[in-house]
C-alpha cells in the first residue's frame, strides 16, 4: 500500500505528482513496524470507501464537505473500533494513519486547496494560534477599557494571566485580601511571602478593586453574576472555567486566534527572560 519516491525535474512536490511524492516521504519516514501499522490502517480506509489508491482515499475525504467529512471520519473510526484483532491494534494508531496524512499534505504545499478539518466553522476563519505574540497579547491587553465593572476585571483577568502568566487555578483563588492596593503586593497561592506586581498590572486591580461590588460578603477577588429573577442578582466566584471565558470571549471580539490555558503562563516565562514568542 505504501507509495514509492519519484523523483523528475522540477520541483518533486508540486501539482498531483508532487502529492503522490510528499505521500511517499511521509510513509518512509517511520520505522517498518509503524509503516505497517500505518498501512494496514491506510487498507481498512480504502477498503470501506471502495477506492484503492491510499492517497486518493485520504483526499477524497479531504474534498468532503465539513460537516460530511467529519461525521465519515468519526464514523469509520467507531467502524474500526469495532473490529477485534483486525487492523492497527490502538484507535490512536488507526486516527493517525489520516492525520499525519494530513499534516504531510499540509507540508507540501497542498493546503491552499484541501480544507481543513475544524471542529467548529468559525475555528476555520481565525489566523492560526502561532500568530499572536505575547507581546501582542500584551498590547491589547492594555488597550481593553477599564471604565465600568465589568470591564475593569476583564482588564484585571486578562493582566493577570496574559501579561502575566498568573496560572488560571491561581487566580481562581485570590480573595480581596490577596492584593494590598497601598503596596501592589499580591499574595498568591501556594507562596509564603507576596509578591510585588507588575506596575501595569497593580493599576489594572486597583482599578478593579475600586469599583468591585460587594456581592452579597464574598471574599473572591474576581465576582461574576447570574440572574436569580426579576429582583434579585446572585453573585458567584468566578472558577477556571470562568475565567477563561473572559479570556476566550475578549480575544474573539478582537479576531484574535483560539489559543491553549497553558500557552499563557510558558509565554509569559519566556517572555520575561528576553525572548519573543507565540502564545
């Protein structure tokens, strides 16, 4: 099943041949046990579509509308699931023999007319995660308003884990009295002694703090609300899952890409030492 390397003038990754050659090098760059794995997989697929060729069945999924493409992916996956001592031994083994089919393809040049495969369509529109720069982050975080409330957590939010790499489960955790406003020392969880914030960031919950409801005695720094009827507010600690909301729904209002919990806090570090990189 696995394609051999033809090599002619030119460049050998270009057009339909050069998908056949990229196709090849993928396929010969592992070992021949995960080869065989991965070409036993690369049968199952061909087999169920009814179509011979390893690399036109994977790009035949490819052109497959979004929605269509996914469901048949998802469903050939149960399908081989199901099958015992048949095929690659793991459901992990047989999902890669596709992506790294893809990835390869991708490599090649060929992404400019195969689609991706995004969970959600508007994942799809967003630039890739690698484009925003800490740096960047940085920039509109100190451009988001601070004026009303809600606003000015956000800010506070959005300093403390994106210009600062405070982990979510961290600021999760912070009561009122964690941040004394005179000095703009901020004790965090898991330290015995304060630290002293970033003068950007000590503004930032100043702000926040000044303006901060009293929501009903709770100790929690950041405070969100649900509505408990027509006359009544009930007001709740903000959790991880809280507070990366924020994050999430801030960056896509600015048409920033989707980007991971943990890419915040490595950035940050990094970032600290003199290097520039992505979030």
């Amino acid at each position: 099943m696995l394609p051999e390397l033809h090599l002619s003038g030119g460049n050998p990754f270009s057009g339909d041949a050069g998908l056949r050659n990229a196709w090849a090098v993928w396929a010969q760059s592992f070992s021949e046990r995960t080869r065989a794995i991965y070409s036993d997989g690369l049968s199952w697929l061909c087999r169920w579509l009814e179509i011979p060729d390893p690399l036109d069945a994977v790009l035949h999924v490819a052109r497959m509308p979004q929605a269509e493409g996914t469901a048949r992916l998802v469903a050939w996956e149960t399908w081989l699931h199901e099958i015992r001592g048949n095929g690659p031994r793991t459901l992990k083994a047989r999902r890669m023999a596709v992506l790294q089919a893809f990835r390869l393809l991708y490599a090649a040049g060929a992404a400019t007319w195969i689609p991706q495969f995004p969970r959600r369509r508007a994942e799809a529109e967003r630039p890739p995660a690698d484009s925003l720069s800490m740096r960047a982050a940085r920039a509109f975080v100190a451009r988001v308003d601070g004026q009303e409330w809600r606003d000015a957590r956000d800010r506070a939010v959005l300093w403390l884990v994106v210009g600062w790499g405070i982990p979510l489960v961290d600021a999760a955790a912070l009561d009122v009295s964690s941040f004394d406003p005179s000095s703009g020392r901020l004790s965090l969880p898991r330290r015995s002694t304060p630290v002293v914030a970033l003068p950007e960031i000590a503004d930032a919950l100043r702000a926040w703090v000044e303006v901060r409801p009293e929501a009903e005695g709770l100790r929690a720094l950041f405070v969100g609300h649900r509505s408990g009827g027509a006359q009544r507010i009930r007001w709740t600690r903000l959790d991880v899952r809280g507070l990366w909301s924020i994050i999430r729904r801030r960056f896509d209002a600015a048409g920033f890409p989707k980007l991971r919990k943990g890419g915040f806090r490595h950035s940050a570090i990094l970032a600290a030492l003199g290097g520039e990189v992505s979030a």
